[in-house]
C-alpha cells in the first residue's frame, strides 16, 4: 500500500481482550504501513502489580491511570501528522473493564460513577478511531497467549474473569457505532507465527482503509 493512501487517516485502533493479540498486531501492522504505534503503558503503570494483589483497594486508582493515559495518547494522535495504531481504547476502559469491576463489587458505585463523569468529559473532546479493529479470541486462546508471555502480574488472573471480560467485548461491539469496524477472528489467524496469516489481515484492513477515502 502507497502511503498516499493513508493520508487521510489518522487514528486506528485496536481492542481486544487481554492476551487477544493487540501489541503484536499493533506492530505488525505499524510496520505493513509505516504507521506509530501508542502503546497501552503496562510495563511503566505504577498500579498494575498491586491492583493483580488487591483489586478492591486499586481498581479506581488503576482505572483512572489508563483512562488519563489513553486520552492524553488521543490528544496526541489527533494533533499530530503520522497516523497512529493504539493499542487498546478509551472505550475499553470505560464500557468494559470499569464496569465490570463495579459489578465484581471490585469499585464501590461512588468511585464506579465519578470514573463515568470524568469519561463523559473526555470523550466528549476527543473523536473516535478512523478504524476500530477487534480481535475476537475465546478463553483457551487468551489463556495460550497469556501464559506464552509469562507476566508474572497475570498469574493470579481468573477464567471468570476473562469470561467476564470476553461477555462485555461481545456486547459492546455489537452496539458499536462510532465509526468504522473491522472484526478479526483471533482463533482462526496465527498473525505472529503464520505469515499467511498475517498477509490476510493486512488484506482486510487495506480494503477497510480504502473504503474509508
């Protein structure tokens, strides 16, 4: 693909559940087109070690940390010229993880709405990706791809948990409207072992981002 091509956009994302793919495709595809990448920030988050040891006492504190962290990302991908691949967004925060901890009884209701007013502000300043890829992955992928990385943090991680997630995926892109959407079925690529399968997805996105001009 001729980078003219991609001149118009500026900001894909891509979601997914936890161990769906999202770092790997970022890169891959980042590298396809010559785009950056704004990585979800894990390996520097000051929360995420001790909110794996007690939910309860860090879920706010977490959820506010990406929540800032993402949108800062978008303000920046917006003012910026290159176009961007995020991995992971701010919808994902907000109309998966936060509340289902709240439903966990993880965050207390006050904290759970407080977090919704701060989103509401903030996504009312920021506009949507120009292309939201979701790579859909049942629970034995995300179980495989969680323990091939080894994070020790992840470990203690429960099946209902990701069940609980994966539920919450499935709902909201379903409603998903906000602009252009790209659904991959991560059980059936291998897009960083099989080159293949890796040729396949970038076809798919291409023809996504032709159909955006």
């Amino acid at each position: 693909m001729e980078n003219q091509s991609t001149e118009d956009i500026k900001y894909v994302a891509i979601a997914g559940n936890i161990g769906a793919g999202k770092t790997t495709l970022s890169e891959l595809l980042a590298k396809q087109f010559n785009w950056s990448v704004h990585y979800e920030s894990t390996d520097d988050n000051p929360y995420l070690s001790d909110f794996y040891n007690d939910m309860h006492r860090w879920s706010f504190n977490l959820q506010i940390y990406f929540l800032n962290s993402r949108y800062r990302q978008i303000l920046k991908i917006l003012a910026g010229e290159k176009t961007v691949v995020q991995d992971r967004t701010i919808y994902e925060d907000a109309y998966i993880f936060a509340p289902n901890l709240h439903d966990m009884g993880l965050m207390s209701s006050r904290d759970f709405e407080n977090y919704l007013s701060l989103f509401e502000t903030m996504s009312s300043q920021i506009q949507p990706p120009d292309l939201l890829i979701y790579l859909k992955a049942d629970i034995s992928t995300l179980v495989s791809h969680i323990e091939n990385r080894g994070r020790d943090y992840e470990g203690s991680m429960s099946l209902d948990y990701l069940k609980r997630l994966n539920q919450r995926y499935d709902h909201w892109i379903e409603n998903y409207t906000l602009g252009k959407l790209l659904i991959i079925n991560a059980n059936e690529v291998d897009f960083a072992k099989n080159p293949e399968d890796l040729g396949k997805v970038v076809n798919l996105v291409q023809s996504e981002l032709h159909g955006l001009f």
